[in-house]
C-alpha cells in the first residue's frame, strides 16, 4: 500500500473519530433489523430488531421516530437494514439508517 493511502486512511479515521465519540456520548446506538412498517407521511419506521445493549433493549418489533422523514426514502417493507437510534425528547429516534449489505 502506497504511502499516500495509507495517509488518506489515517487522516479518514481521524476525521471520523470526533463524530464516533460524539455519537457514543449522546447514548446512540448501532442495531440491525428488518423494515416492517413504514409512515412516510408520520415520519415513523417499524424495525424487527435485535437486542441494542447500550438502549437496553432486548430484540423486539418497534416503531421508531425517523429524525427526517427523508431518510425513509428508497426502503422499503422487507428491506434488512442498519440504523442508529438515539432516545431524543423521550422518544426512540432513528438518527440514520441504510440497506443492510
């Protein structure tokens, strides 16, 4: 690996890092799961999730705030997904969220 990408990796973690951290101490959280309900109109996403430790929640069904609406755009029910939910206002909130791979 060239000297040069291996800076770019470096300087990509670092960048990233501060956003890592920042996310961490608010109280978000990683999980994984199935779309099963979307209300594009209510800005809401049901998840068939796993158990996400730092929320402390076991794996259940779960309908979440989406924190823009947009963000529900391109998936649809069925679709495995990625996401970051934070408890924002009270509520369980999906911060991002992605196809899974």
């Amino acid at each position: 690996m060239s000297c040069r990408r291996k800076l770019s990796k470096l300087l990509g973690a670092v960048l990233l890092a501060p956003a890592a951290m920042f996310a961490f101490a608010q109280g978000a959280s990683q999980g994984s799961g199935e779309v099963t309900k979307i209300d594009k109109a209510g800005g809401r996403v049901e998840i068939r999730h796993g158990g996400i430790k730092a929320l402390d929640m076991p794996p259940m069904r779960m309908n979440f705030r989406a924190r823009d609406a947009k963000m529900l755009d391109g998936l649809a029910v069925g679709d495995k997904v990625r996401f970051t939910a934070e408890k924002i206002d009270g509520q369980f909130t999906v911060t991002s969220i992605g196809k899974a791979p």
